[in-house]
C-alpha cells in the first residue's frame, strides 16, 4: 500500500494551503484517516482525524482553521488549511488505519513552512 501526500510548500502567514493524501488501497472507504505533523523540537502530533462515517476531530490548535475531508471515490483525503501561523510550520503526514485487520498505514510526509 502507498499513499501519496502532496500540497506542501512555503506559504505567508495568514495564508492557507491545502494538502491532499491518495492511497492506493482497494476500498478506502474502509479506513479511517489521520493527518499528524511534526516540527523539529515537537512531539508527533495527531492535527485532524477523519472516521469511516466521515465524522472528524481535531486537536484544539487547528479548530475552526483546519478542515478534513475525504472522497472515496478518489482515494483521497484532504487537509485544508487556512489562517495559517508560522507555529503550523511542520512534515505533514496521513495515515490510513483499519484496526481491526491490524492495518496500519504511512505517507512520506510533505513540508509546510509558514513564514514571511
């Protein structure tokens, strides 16, 4: 299984980016997704979490800026990002999990640099 992460870049703060994962699993409605990030000196962090059933959570410093979604049918999740900080700045990663099959799977992460 691979999944694919792209969007990152360098954006101004304030700004917004949108990062999108595609996995190349047979039905990815079957797993529920997570975007984590880590800054240097931070610990890994779950930013927003996406179930089966489409219902999302997020930790708190990204409520109301950061928006998870998800389209089955292309195999994708996306991170929308808006009123970005420079303390947003971080390798994103997603990750697709069916814990009941013991299935557990990473992107390579992606880079977002918040700065002006």
């Amino acid at each position: 299984v691979q999944l694919v992460e792209s969007g990152g870049g360098l954006v101004q703060p304030g700004g917004s980016r949108r990062l999108s994962c595609t996995a190349s699993v047979s039905i990815f409605g079957l797993y529920n997704v997570g975007w984590y990030r880590q800054a240097p000196g931070k610990q890994h962090e779950l930013v927003a979490a996406i179930t089966t059933l489409s219902t999302t959570t997020y930790t708190d410093s990204v409520k109301g800026r950061f928006t998870i979604s998800r389209d089955n049918a292309k195999n994708t999740v996306y991170l929308q990002m808006n009123s970005l900080k420079p303390e947003d700045t971080a390798i994103y990663s997603c990750n697709l999990r069916r814990a009941a099959f013991s299935e557990d799977y990473w992107g390579q992460g992606t880079q977002v640099t918040v700065s002006s």
